[in-house]
C-alpha cells in the first residue's frame, strides 16, 4: 500500500472531508433563497456531496466494489436523463418519487445492518434504536412518496381515499405494531421475520397515511414527508457513525419542517388535521350559472383584454398551476415587456401553496426571467390590490377563491388567500368551468368586476400580447 493511500485513508483526513462536505451543503443551501443564486447553491451542494462520496469510499472495507461502481452507474443511467428531461408540470412528482427512493434506501440499510449484525447482536443499543427509527421512518416515508406521487399524476384519484370512521384507528394500530416489532427487536430478539413485520406495517402506514389526504394538500405531504426522509436519514448517519450523512439528514429534516409548517400555516391548517384527512381532488364542472344562482360568467376576449390592461397603470398577474400546465410563463414574460413598453406598471402576486409544490411559480417565473424584486409574496400583493386596475389571473383557482374569507360553510374558510376581488378588473384565463385541485367552486368568476377568457394559457397570452403590440 503506498504513503498516498494510507494518508488517505486515515480516519482524520475522512473527517476532514466530512467537514468540508456539509460545509458547503450548507453554503450551498443558503443559495436557494433567490433564483439568481440558486444555481450556483445547487451546485456548490453537489460538489459538497460528491466529496462526501469519494470520502466514504476511502473507508476501509468498503465491500464489493463492482456492486458499488454497478450501483452508481444504474442511478446516473436513472436520475440524469430523468433530471433533465422532466417537464415543469412534472416537477411535483419527480420530488415525491426521489424523494420517496431516499427513504427506501433508508428502509433497506436498516434490513440489511440487522442481517449482518445477527439481529443487532452485540450491537450498541444507541446504534439499535437509532437503526430502527431509520427503517420505520423511512418506510413510511418510501410508501407515502409513491401514493403521493400516483395522485399528482393522475395514477391514483387525487380525491381522499379513506377507510370511513375505522381510519385512524387501522393507522394507529399499524403504528403500534411497528414500534412494538422494533422494540421487541431492541429487546434482544433476533428472528428475521420481526424486522420484516416492522417494515411491512411502517409500509401500510405510509400508504394510508397519504391516501385520504386530498390532491390540494399534496403540497404539505411533498413537504412533510421530504423532512421524514431526512429524519430517517440523519438516524442512519448516527446508526453507521457517518458524520456527512447525520449533518445533510438534519438539514433536509429541519428544513421540511420548517417548509411545512410554513405551508400549513399559509393554508390555515394545522399539521395534523392535514395528516387526517385533506380535502380536495374532486373536480366538478358546472354550468355557467353561479354557486347558489349567484350570478352568470361574463366572457371576454384577447382584443378588449388588450385594451384594459394597455391602459392600466398597475396590473397584477397572479399565476397558478394552469400556467404551469400550459407552459405559459415565457409568454408572460413578453406580455410584461409589452406593458411595461407602455409605461404599465407590472407585478405579480405569488400564493405560498399555487401550484403542486413549494415555490413552483417562482421557479417557473424565474425560467423565464422575471426579474425576482416583481414577485410578491401574499402578505406584500394583498394590499396592492385595491389600487390594481387590472388582476390578470392564470390559472389560480383555490388561492384566489373568496369563500376563504365570508363562506364559513367552505372547506377552505379562513385560508389566507390573494384578495385579487379587492381590484377594480379582474380577468381570469381558464380552460374551462372546471374546478380547482381542491375540487371547490370559485365563486370570483361570477363576481360582476370578472370576465373570463376561455382557452388554453399559453396561447390566450400569445393572443393578447399579439392584440397589444397592434394598438
């Protein structure tokens, strides 16, 4: 063995890297406050844990190193071309899906350390606990990714799947059973089925967990169950004695929860009324006539549309997951440019929880070069809109939804919402009457200040902007 291995592989230049990974994980974290640098944080983060890799195959006794380069090379075949080829719509699901195989691989360590233990024989109880808390977390969160993922894409009904009143009891008994497998494990018993039994019941758990909960919370779920894996994984740094894993396991962890909460708080729902059971998924197509015989639709289209928002002196658009569907973001962005031409001031007025994920309009808007300092959180458009002439809504049903505020019998009452109402116009693009994710009829659309342009976001921009730049 030459001087350069064996400095190499000494635990103290191990260490070292260590350090240096999850330093820049969280250097690199730090960048995705922004678009303009999330980027560059992304790929700081990415060098920080491909250091971590190389530093823990200088470990000695790595293994069966064509089952190591084999691996890496069938998740490279798998994840780049998934990566770069998955559409902006699909961006929800690829995050469930990965995130889901993140805590099935957690899942599988825990099997696999109880194999080549004997059963944790002559095992640190720590290491024990540590390693089971892995297996159950991370099954839960493996099998609840895919349900969430089959419900984003429309493989499973986005509407609540329940077991009736017997739900949280069937939940808590899976629950119990697993905790008392693994204890039963922690208490000495060494029997293969046990830990299989462990992770089968985690993996029920995880399945019924997210299948009442409806499409418009799947948002949370993406959120909640992302923190699950990095929970799960943190346990399995300290199970391995792995200091790079332990450090980006809490991160991910702390800052799921963190995003949940947020989330939930931005949907005036609490975390546990969301695991028990959402609404939403249910998509009803009305007529034109209003909830209750409230009113009628008015129609509009792209020439007066036009007309309006060239002479506004401020418009706000509020983009949704319909833009996101018709890949309209490029399109808004000409159409700002056009308005702006005009001496039309433009922002736009971003929900917490539009589209099927965190930060999904931004990202979106960022693609297209919207300047960052034009998206404005919800608590900063609100009062904008009594002075906007014009609120151009796309494809934004729920966040926007009135009922939020004065229908106390809605399943969405006291959501904070874009009050988009409060503007002197309003004109929504829509597809059609469909209701949104959360399967609830918008009442905005028959509010006398509304008109609809019916048709698919993209090319009803296109329209307008066409209609623009021929006044």
């Amino acid at each position: 063995m030459t001087p350069a291995t064996v400095f190499l592989q000494q635990p103290d230049f191990i260490r070292a890297c260590y350090i240096v990974a999850f330093s820049l994980f969280i250097y690199g974290l730090s960048g995705l406050t922004g678009p303009r640098t999330a980027v560059r944080g992304n790929r700081i983060a990415a060098v920080g844990m491909a250091i971590a890799v190389v530093a823990t195959l200088l470990n000695k006794g790595m293994g069966n190193w064509g089952l190591i380069v084999l691996g890496l090379a069938i998740g490279t075949a798998i994840g780049v071309p998934a990566a770069r080829n998955v559409k902006m719509t699909q961006m929800p699901q690829m995050v469930a899906l990965f995130n889901g195989v993140g805590g099935g691989a957690v899942a599988l360590l825990a099997w696999v350390d109880f194999r080549n233990s004997g059963g944790f024989a002559h095992t640190p109880t720590y290491v024990t606990i540590f390693s089971l808390f892995a297996g159950i977390v991370g099954s839960v969160s493996f099998w609840g990714s895919n349900i969430a993922f089959g419900k984003l894409q429309e493989i499973l009904p986005g509407r609540p799947i329940t077991l009736g009143r017997g739900q949280q009891f069937v939940n808590g008994a899976l629950f119990l059973l697993a905790v008392a497998l693994g204890v039963a494990i922690a208490a000495g018993s060494h029997a293969q089925i046990l830990i299989i039994g462990m992770l089968l019941a985690a993996a029920a758990l995880g399945n019924l967990i997210v299948l009442p909960i409806g499409g418009a919370d799947m948002p949370v779920v993406i959120s909640l169950l992302n923190a699950f894996t990095g929970l799960s994984a943190a346990a399995t740094g300290i199970a391995l004695n792995n200091t790079a894993l332990i450090v980006a396991g809490m991160i991910v962890g702390a800052s799921g929860t963190i995003l949940t909460r947020l989330m939930a708080e931005a949907m005036n729902r609490s975390i546990p009324a969301i695991v028990a059971g959402g609404f939403g998924g249910t998509v009803t197509a009305p007529g034109v006539e209003g909830p209750e015989g409230g009113g009628t639709v008015r129609s509009t289209s792209p020439d007066d549309v036009a007309i309006q928002l060239s002479y506004a002196r401020l418009v706000v658009i509020v983009p949704g997951y319909g833009m996101a569907v018709a890949q309209a973001q490029h399109a808004v962005r000409e159409l700002t440019r056009e308005l702006e031409k005009r001496g039309v001031e433009v922002k736009f007025g971003i929900h917490p929880v539009a589209g099927r994920m965190p930060g999904h309009m931004n990202v979106l808007l960022a693609e297209a070069d919207v300047p960052y300092d034009q998206l404005k959180e919800m608590d900063e458009i609100n009062p904008e809109f009594p002075r906007a002439d014009v609120v151009l809504v796309i494809g934004a049903n729920d966040v926007t939804n009135p009922a939020a505020k004065d229908q106390p019998s809605s399943p969405i009452y006291g959501m904070p919402i874009l009050e988009v109402d409060q503007a002197h116009s309003i004109i929504v693009l829509k597809r059609s009457m469909n209701s949104g994710f959360a399967g609830i009829d918008n009442p905005l659309f028959y509010n006398e200040k509304t008109a609809l342009l019916f048709g698919d976001a993209k090319s009803s921009v296109s329209d307008v902007v066409s209609a623009v730049q021929d006044l």
